[in-house]
C-alpha cells in the first residue's frame, strides 16, 4: 500500500509538472526554485512545535511544488509534514517575487521522538493557508517571511532562503 501511495505522488508531480511546462512555452522562461526553511507550528493553544524543512518549486506567476517539514514539540512529538503546494502571486503571470498566497494540501505524520516510522502510528490529512512575500535577494537567490494557518496546525510561521534556477 505505501507503495502504490508514493507512486501516485509521484505520478500525480510528474502529470501536473508536465501541464505546467506546456505553459512554459506559451508564456517564456519559468523558475524552479528550491529552498530550505526553519519552521514553527501550534497544534494546540499550549505547544509549540519547530523545525525545519524542504522546498521545491516550479513556475513564474502561478506556481507548484512539493513541501517536506518536520517539526518537534515540546511534548516530544514528531510531526512530519508533506504536501504538495499550489502558490499565486499578486503582481501578475510574470511574477517571481513579491506577496504570494500558498495552498498546502497533504499528510502530516504524528510518532513519539526516536520511535519515527513510515506508516506511523497516527497522522491525519493536511491542509492550509500561507500568506508570504518573496525578497530577491540577488539575481538567483531569494528570502521568503510567511505565515499559515490550516489544520491539523492552528498556525505557524517560517522564513526560507533559496535558489531560483
């Protein structure tokens, strides 16, 4: 079963990076983009959880990507998040910079710390807003401030740095 759930995934990334470069050609060059963050969650009103994780994205104005995160509370809880994203950003089709809205929609794995495993023991759906904005920072690299908000977290924010290519 995890199998056939990550060729799906896989599937699923590869189809939809696909539609998207057929728009490359309409529109000119787009970004991939990867990046890393440090990050922080509330799954509750009491505890706060912080991490770090992985970013990679492809597109100009509209863009998608896939999302790793994990994250450790003060309780000892693992969380390992992974979604695909969906991002738009409010300066136009030809945009690579500025304020961005950012769906993130996927699973989020739940383990005691030091016993984490693939299926784990709990997890839930995942899915959430993010509202950021993008610095250039020179020609390629960039620095992104964002917050979210979605569940199975209350809220959260995260600053990443990255590359664009």
């Amino acid at each position: 079963m995890p199998k056939r759930l990550f060729l799906l995934f896989i599937f699923t990334f590869v189809f939809i990076f696909a539609v998207f470069a057929e728009e490359n050609n309409k529109r000119g060059r787009e970004d991939i983009w990867i990046g890393i963050s440090a990050d922080t969650a509330f799954y509750s009103v009491v505890g706060l959880a912080y991490g770090g994780g992985f970013v990679l994205g492809y597109g100009t104005g509209s863009a998608i990507g896939l999302k790793a995160t994990w994250l450790i509370d003060q309780d000892g809880i693992d969380t390992l998040e992974l979604g695909f994203l969906l991002r738009f950003y409010f300066f136009g089709m030809n945009a690579h910079s500025g304020p961005f809205i950012q769906f993130v929609g996927g699973t989020s794995l739940f383990n005691r710390s030091g016993n984490f495993s693939v299926p784990s023991y709990s997890g839930n759906i995942s899915a959430g807003l993010c509202l950021g904005w993008r610095f250039i920072v020179s020609n390629r690299w960039f620095i992104e401030p964002s917050v979210r908000g979605g569940y199975p977290y209350l809220y959260g924010a995260s600053i990443s740095a990255g590359i664009r290519f």
